[in-house]
C-alpha cells in the first residue's frame, strides 16, 4: 500500500509542476491532488507522523493555486518535498 502512495505522489508532482512550469492543468485535477494530500495526511497524521502534517500542508498550498498565483520556489519546495516522500515510499 505505502509503495502505491509514493507512486501516486510522484504522479501528482510531476503534473503539478509541469502545470505550475508551463500550461494549467484542469482546476477539477488541482482539487482531487490537494484534498488527496489533505485526507492522506489526516489518515497518517493520526500516527503522530510529524510528515503527514506537511502532507496536509502541501495539499493547501496545491488547493491555493488554485486561487493565488503561487512562487515558483513555493511550487519547487512542495514538489520535491512530496516527491522525496515518494521515492522513498517507493523503494524503501
């Protein structure tokens, strides 16, 4: 299960970077990706998993670009935060 997660992770990072980088990806696909990390992070935070915090607080920030135009480094420290969670997840 943890291994599906991190594939799910790198997904949803590479298109939110690509969407951030170069075109937007539909706004129905930005809410399914942040509340994704909102309500995994709730599931796991329970384990006084102080990661799962930030997973609930990178699906914020993923949520408010739908509304603001966020910092490019913002968009670059969210994606290599989830996505080193990922990786990890992946092969570890």
């Amino acid at each position: 299960m943890l291994k599906l997660f991190g594939a799910i992770d790198l997904i949803f990072i590479l298109l939110f970077l690509i969407s951030m980088l170069f075109s937007p990806i539909s706004s129905i696909f930005i809410w399914i990706m942040g509340l994704y990390f909102i309500i995994k992070g709730i599931i796991f935070v329970s384990k006084e998993d102080i990661a799962s915090f930030f997973d609930i607080v990178s699906g914020a920030i993923i949520l408010s670009s739908l509304f603001f135009s966020l910092p490019l480094i913002l968009a670059i420290l969210v994606a290599v935060y989830i996505g080193q969670k990922g990786i990890y997840s992946l092969f570890f």
